[in-house]
C-alpha cells in the first residue's frame, strides 16, 4: 500500500516537473523573442544616428532640345547639327539628409535615353572652370587657372542644400547624333548617381523647361 502510494507521488513529481520544464522552456522562448525585437529596434535607432540617409527631390531640367530656335533649326536647317555641335543642360534640385550622420552623393550623372530603341548617352556635370591669366603681367605669357568644384555633394546630419549644376552635350557620335535629329520625340531624361554606401539611383526627370528657364534666382 504505501509503495503504491510513493509509486503516485513520484509519478505526480515527475508530471509536475516536466510541466515546469515546458513552461519554463516556453518563457525562455519569449524573453529571447523579445529580447532579439529590442536589440533589432536598438540597431536600428542607432544606424539611423550614424549612416546617412539622403533624399533627391524637386528635380527640374532645363534642356536647349525644347526652345524655340533649336526646334526651328531642327526643321529648317538640320545640316547645321553636327558632330562638333554642343548643347547645355540646367539641373536643379534639392537634397536633404534626413539621418543624424554625415554622408555624401556624386553628383549626378545626365541620362538621355530614347525609349523608341532604348539608346542612351550620358552626360557628366560640369565640375572644373578653366580660366587664363597672364605671368607677370605679361600678355604673351599665360597659364591656365583651374577651379575644381569637385565631385561629390556632402552633407552633415539633417542638412539640406539647394543644387544648381550645369551640362554640355558635345562630340557626338553618329549614332547620338542621329537620335538627336530624328527621335528626339521619344527622349527622355534621368539621374544617375551613387551614395557614400554605394547604393546605386536612377530616377526619371519629369519637370523639363527650356534651359534659360532653369537656374537659381
């Protein structure tokens, strides 16, 4: 009788142990979860003090391929656009580092691209002026003075800046140069360029004037 009895109890210790165990094992498993939640918020909250998060935006273009007297010269004169031929490009836009850390973007890179065959050329902004002073005050003699504005757009935490840059399009191609003349009606614009992380942007421009229309008052 009473090993029966101790046969009970024992099995009742041994249910009741493992149902600590499982609860046990079931409460662990929550603290973890919840554990790996904060540390995931914490991680975030803190990449967000230190790596840099930089917007693009109010993007205008001005283009010489929509005024009046390139238009004319395309229907009356073509043979006047030639290889040796340029054409200039206004860029405006703002950007804003929306994180408490310091980052950077190139400057971008002006995409045209022909949506009839998908033909694309590119066009670098301009980020050196050359200029030509005499030596000595002697006007046979003269050096080149270079200004370089470099290539990149840095801002700290939260700053924002207003960007004003400047293209040429010149030296054509054959080809370039006949997607210019014969499809311009399927041209369309984009940015390209790379941040500090090395996060890759392509983003279409929609806002296109004339380009003596576009630049900073």
């Amino acid at each position: 009788m009473i090993m029966t009895w101790l046969t009970k109890i024992s099995e009742v210790i041994k249910s009741a142990i493992g149902i600590i165990n499982d609860n046990a094992t079931l409460i662990l498993v929550i603290i973890t979860a919840v554990y790996a939640y904060f540390t995931y918020r914490m991680a975030k909250i803190m990449a967000k003090q230190v790596v840099a998060d930089i917007q693009v935006s109010n993007i205008v273009l001005g283009s010489n391929f929509i005024e009046s007297w390139f238009k004319e010269r395309l229907e009356k004169q073509p043979q006047q656009i030639g290889t040796n031929s340029f054409f200039e490009f206004n860029l405006l836009f703002d950007v804003r580092n929306k994180s408490s850390g310091s980052g950077s973007i190139d400057k971008p890179i002006l995409v045209l691209k022909f949506t009839n065959d998908g033909f694309e050329c590119t066009v670098h902004p301009k980020t050196k002026s050359y200029s030509w002073h005499s030596v000595d005050g002697n006007l046979s003699v003269q050096e080149q003075e270079v200004t370089d504005f470099g290539g990149t757009i840095f801002l700290r935490g939260g700053e924002s800046q207003k960007i004003e840059l400047e293209y040429m399009l010149h030296n054509f191609d054959d080809k370039a140069l006949k997607h210019v003349k014969e499809n311009l009606s399927s041209l369309e614009y984009y940015l390209k360029f790379t941040d500090n992380l090395g996060k890759n942007y392509l983003m279409k421009i929609n806002d296109i004037r004339g380009k003596r229309e576009v630049h900073r008052r």
